[in-house]
C-alpha cells in the first residue's frame, strides 16, 4: 500500500499506517529527512517539522520479500528512500 502524507504530516502517515495494521511503530524522528531550511525555518516559528503537512512524501509499505524490486523502481523517481523505519 501506498499513499501521499496526510495533514498530519510523516507522523500523521505512520499513525495511519500502525493504526490500520494494528501496530505499535517506534519511530526514529532523527533519521527522517527534514530540508535543512525546513528545520531551521520551523525551528524559528516553533513547529514540528514532522507534523506538519506535507507535500511531495509517499510512504510506501512493501512485503519484504518485494523490498528490492520497490527499490528498483523507486530508487530513480525519488533519489532519496528510506528502506525501513524501525
């Protein structure tokens, strides 16, 4: 399954994902990509760069066993995955 980041931004999209899935995720925040002007920017206002809403997200659950061909096709559309989130 695949979809675009809610309101709630990449919080909101893994809240999402453990609720529908009945998981309880552990979320690394540090090795989330945030733009350096983005943190800086939301630093400044006092935003959670990570919940906000977001634009130009997708995150993608794959069985593993699929891992490497969503890779291949990914990989060049975006330049920029993260393989998993523990």
């Amino acid at each position: 399954m695949a979809w675009g980041a809610p309101e709630g931004g990449d919080i909101g999209s893994l809240a999402v994902t453990g609720t529908a899935n009945a998981l309880e995720l552990r979320i690394e925040e540090d090795c989330l990509p945030v733009a350096e002007p983005v943190r800086r920017t939301c630093e400044l206002l006092g935003f959670d760069p990570l919940h906000l809403a977001n634009e130009g997200r997708l995150l993608a659950v794959v069985p593993e066993a699929d891992r490497e061909l969503a890779m291949e096709v990914l990989v060049p559309l975006s330049g920029e995955l993260l393989p998993r989130i523990c």
